[in-house]
C-alpha cells in the first residue's frame, strides 16, 4: 500500500533518525589544491567519511612541499582544540606537527 501524500515511510524516517543521531568523526588531514603538478595543500579539520577535498568543518593550516624548504603554517590553538574534543590526526599531519612544534612564547617581564 502506497503512503499517503507528503508522508514519509517508515523506513526512510528510520534512516533520518540514524543520519540525525550519528556521532561524526573528525580527523585533522590534507586537502590538496592547486594546479595539476603543482600541488598546494590545507590542513582540515573533517569528518572522517568525507571525500579528501569535501566540505571540511576548519582550516587549521598550509603546507606547500614545492617551495624550498616546505612551507608549513600551523593554528597550534586550533589543532590543540580539536584534539582535545576527539579529533585525529592523520600520520602525514602528525608528522608536520612534529616537525613544526608551536613556537614558545617568553613570559612577559613583569
């Protein structure tokens, strides 16, 4: 038996509970952008099941490997907020970050 006008079957209201319900996960990692060979990267806050240039939550950073040595620009605060609500970091970030520690600030002289 067909559903009445402008109602929504059971089952597709089960799936909506479901999409609605769902706890995303986020993970830190590349999106790449640029020209053909010349690859340009941002480091995105995203969920895990999204395409890798899908629409992403935050931008926390760059990295371009093709100016000599890599430029790689960081939001140390931003990443530090996304992990400490979860998120991952994928292995390649990971190993920016490691590589590019957050500069220590000087306490100001008093």
């Amino acid at each position: 038996m067909l559903a009445p006008a402008g109602t929504i079957p059971k089952d597709c209201n089960r799936a909506l509970d479901f999409e609605r319900n769902r706890i995303a996960v986020v993970m830190i990692r590349l999106a790449r952008f640029g020209a053909r060979k010349q690859p340009y990267y941002r480091i995105v806050a995203i969920e895990k099941d999204r395409a890798r240039n899908g629409r992403s939550i935050e931008v926390v950073g760059t990295y371009n490997p093709r100016t000599s040595p890599a430029s790689v620009e960081l939001k140390y605060e931003r990443i530090a907020y996304w992990q400490s609500v979860g998120a991952q970091l994928s292995p390649i970030v990971a190993k920016l970050v490691v590589k590019n520690p957050a500069p220590v600030s000087e306490p100001a002289a008093a």
